[in-house]
C-alpha cells in the first residue's frame, strides 16, 4: 500500500533533492536549457533550498513509498495570510508510481487534514 508522510528529516531531504535533480535534468532541459535547469535546481530544489522552503516559508514536504521503498515526494505550501493551500512540487522517480497513485496527491491531503 501507498504511504505519504511528511518529513523534515535530512536524509529524506537530501533524497528529494537527488530525485529533483534526475527529473529536472532529464525532462527539463531540452525545454528550458541546462543553465536555467541548474538555476531552479539550485534556488528551489536542492537540500539548502528544500530545508529554507520548510523552515522559513511554509513549506510542508511529504515521501510517497510503498513497502519501504521511495516512489516520490510532494510539497504544500501553507500561508499564514492566505487561507489557500499551493500544490507547489508532485514529482515521482518512476511513471509507474503515477499510475500506481492514480495521478492525484490525496495522500498527502491527507496527511495534512489529520
């Protein structure tokens, strides 16, 4: 069965920023080029990046996995002045984890209403 669960932790941190940087530099750099793939990669989703999201700007980062083994990572980010909710990251390593959850981040919603 498919598990979300938030986390700070910094091995799962360093986990989504590896898993950011596949993705990003595999599907992304043919539409936007190498150099802005490595400005996002750096300024929104490496570890440093990740860690200021959640301590500082209301971030809230979950890890998709299924019998231990890491399928993807989603982030929410919550505001203090806005009663909104902001899907701001829905990544996965492997197509098939997509189609596993069905193409949509209730698990983390979840997640975050209990």
């Amino acid at each position: 069965m498919i598990q979300f669960h938030e986390t700070t932790e910094p091995t799962d941190i360093e986990r989504i920023a590896a898993i950011a940087a596949e993705i990003w530099r595999e599907h992304y750099t043919d539409m936007i080029g190498a150099g802005q793939v490595e400005y996002m990669l750096e300024n929104f989703q490496s570890a440093e990046a990740i860690t200021r999201q959640i301590e500082n700007e209301g971030y809230r980062y979950f890890v998709a996995e299924e019998d231990g083994d890491f399928l993807g990572y989603g982030a929410l980010q919550m505001t203090a002045e806005s009663d909104r909710l902001f899907l701001s990251k829905y990544m996965y390593e492997n197509p098939l984890a997509v189609a596993a959850l069905g193409g949509n981040c209730s698990g983390m919603l979840l997640v975050v209403s209990t």
